[in-house]
C-alpha cells in the first residue's frame, strides 16, 4: 500500500483528486491540505510515501514545502502550467500531472509509481543500528517489541533489554521497515509481530501497555485488519 496525502489549495480540485486517490486501491489517503503550512506540520510528525502536490499556493508554494521537509517523499506534482517542469526535474519530482487531471492520466501516474515505492521498501534492512552509551549497537527488527520517545531521547525495549539513544522518534521511523513496524501514537512505535492483545485504545505487548491516539486509530485498525 502507498500512504500518501493531498496538498491543493482549490477544493473544488482537491475534491476531484481525492475521488481519484479513493478508487485506487494502492493508496491510502492520509489527508488533504489546503496550504503548505498545515502539510508541512503533519509532515513534521507522520511518514507518507508520496504527496500529490499543487504547486501555486497562497503564503508558500509547493516548492516551498518540498525546500522545509524533514525527509523527501515521492512527489507528484499537480498544476494547470507548464512552464514549472524544469524546476520540477530539479526537486526530482516523480511525476508532473497538469490539470484538468483525467483518470487515464492519473492511472499512468500510479503505475509509474508502484515499483519505485516497492523497491524502496524492499531495500530496507532487517537491522537498524543505534549509538548508545558510546558505541554502535546493531538490532534486529524481530527482537524490537516497541520504539518509545523520551525527551531528546529514543527508547528501544527488545525482548531482553532496553537501550537508549539520542534521536527523534521520526529519523528512528525512517530506518524501521513498514512492514512490520506501525507508529500508534506520536511517542511510540510498535512491532505489529509483538502484539500481545489489543483494548479499546490501547496495545499489549507482554507487560507494556501502549496507547493508541485518536489521530493514529484508523491507520492502526486498518494495519491490522481489524474489523
């Protein structure tokens, strides 16, 4: 699956290209955005996998944003000009639709897209290797029950210890294989493998009990298939 959000200024487009995001099953819409501020802070927390993005926006335009990310995700860029493709190429761009966006178009867009985000995600390791108390210490993902923020601090708590490093929890989440990891709550990311049972909004995992926030609960229900 593709997580992905929309950042669009004109409801009446945003509208069309969420109907489009909806009826693909690949993508998993996160949200919609109406100005690169309100995208640039939920960017700031949470991963996607590809941003359809307008570019002339009031206040900051999509280049703009893509200049502010923490990480870079795909970005398919959505405009009714074209004298911005040269930039676009230079943001490495992945995709440039122009509008009116037809569904032929966007479909070709996806397909496009699939196998670069596959193969990114196949290319993550298995081992993740974190600094603590001065040295490098290499942690398989199968032994990490859960990944929690603590200050300025990380906390991974494995099946025999647990270990502290300097790090924010997002760069943490940009090394752990989606697969099997799923952020719950804006603290804590857990081993979906590990979970114990699952009570109203919170996750057992052995003897620690992790709550799951009201903005994460969808993604959650939906990552575990939960019906």
């Amino acid at each position: 699956m593709i997580d992905c959000i929309i950042v669009e200024d004109e409801k009446i487009a945003a509208q069309h290209l969420q109907r489009l995001v909806e009826q693909e099953n690949s993508l998993v819409l996160h949200g919609v955005f109406f100005n690169a501020t309100d995208a640039l802070n939920y960017l700031s927390e949470e991963m996607v996998d590809l941003i359809f993005l307008d570019i002339e926006m009031p206040e900051a335009t999509g280049f703009d944003l893509l200049d502010q990310l923490p990480y870079r995700p795909h970005v398919i860029l959505t405009t009714s000009k074209t004298e911005y493709a040269f930039t676009a190429f230079q943001y490495s761009v992945t995709d440039y639709l122009k509008k009116p966006i037809t569904i032929p178009r966007f479909k070709e867009s996806i397909e496009k897209i699939k196998p670069l985000i596959s193969k990114q995600k196949t290319n993550l390791s298995n081992d993740i290797f974190i600094k603590t108390d001065g040295k490098l210490i290499c942690l398989h993902n199968n032994d990490i029950r859960f990944v929690e923020a603590v200050g300025d601090y990380v906390k991974f708590v494995t099946d025999q210890k647990t270990f502290l490093s300097l790090a924010t929890l997002k760069s943490i989440e940009e090394k752990l294989n989606p697969d099997i990891f799923l952020k719950v709550h804006r603290s804590y990311i857990v081993n979906t493998k590990k979970i114990t049972d699952i009570e109203d909004n919170t996750i057992l995992m052995g003897k620690n009990v992790i709550p799951i926030s009201k903005a994460h609960r969808k993604s959650v229900m939906e990552k575990l298939n939960i019906i």
